[in-house]
C-alpha cells in the first residue's frame, strides 16, 4: 500500500461509470458527535452546515466576523469542500445569538448547545454521507446493492 494507491476493500468490484460531485449537493455530509453534548458549560456549540467551503475557511470566515482568533474555533474533524456538509464547532465565552446573527454566505447555523469543553479534532464518532452519482449504468444496481452492503456490514477505511 502506498498513500496515491491504498487498498481497495472491494478489489474485485468492477466500478460502473459515473459522475460525483457535479455539484455541492451531490454529496452531503453529516457529522456524528463523539459524546452527547450536556446543555451546560461555557462552550458553546453549534451545528454549522455549509456548502463549497472547507471547514478551514469557514473557521477563517467565522473567526473573522466575530472578531476572535482562530484557534479559539474548535472542530472534530476536516469536512469537504466540494459538498454540503454539517458539523459541529465550539466558541468558548460567546453570546449564542451572536451564532445565530451571522451572516456569512454559504453558511448557516442550524442549532446549538453548550458542553464543558472545547471541541478537538477526533471527536466524532462517524460521517454519515448521501452521495449522488450521475450518469451511471442504472442496470448495475444489484451489483451497487451488494457492494454497499459489504460496505456497510465492513465499515469504509478513512483515508
């Protein structure tokens, strides 16, 4: 195995045809936490979706508007910019309604909460994905069938 050519776990699947990512919303991700989040503390969390930002860029927009640094954001995990994504981020010390007042193209916040600490990258437990492939074989669809079940009972490597 090398990074450009990792395994493959469905090595003897023969890949049908198709398009992703023709636009933002082909492909939608959604953050699962790592732990629930308590409704208490000085944290504050909230659920941001985004569309074509990377979350580095959004944590730079955010930071911005809010006048705070950076690194006071925090995150779980690095979500895709070609996509529609939700995950959760945390401000220490911040007015929630100064969140939900931002106006800041391509995001949004959709709810929050409050926790005891900062979020740090790893704490998700998972991403859950809707992917829409276009201009594929549709007469395939038992053997994409198969495949994602494989899939889902094996779980898919994170690389």
């Amino acid at each position: 195995m090398t990074p450009d050519n990792p395994p493959r776990l469905l090595a003897d699947f023969h890949r049908p045809p198709g398009v992703i990512k023709a636009d933002y919303t082909d492909f939608q991700v959604e953050e699962l936490p790592l732990y629930p989040f308590d409704g208490t503390g000085t944290h504050v969390y909230f659920l941001l979706e985004k569309a074509g930002l990377s979350t580095m860029q959004a944590v730079r927009d955010i930071a911005r508007v809010l006048n705070v640094k950076q690194h006071d954001i925090g995150f779980a995990g690095l979500k895709d910019a070609r996509a529609v994504t939700r995950q959760w981020l945390s401000l220490e010390h911040i007015d929630p309604e100064r969140l939900t007042a931002l106006n800041i193209p391509r995001l949004r916040i959709v709810e929050f909460t409050r926790h005891h600490n900062k979020l740090r990258l790893g704490h998700l437990s998972a991403n859950q994905f809707i992917i829409k492939v276009r201009e594929t074989d549709t007469t395939r669809a038992a053997d994409l069938e198969q495949a994602l079940q494989t899939l889902h009972t094996r779980g898919v490597p994170n690389y």
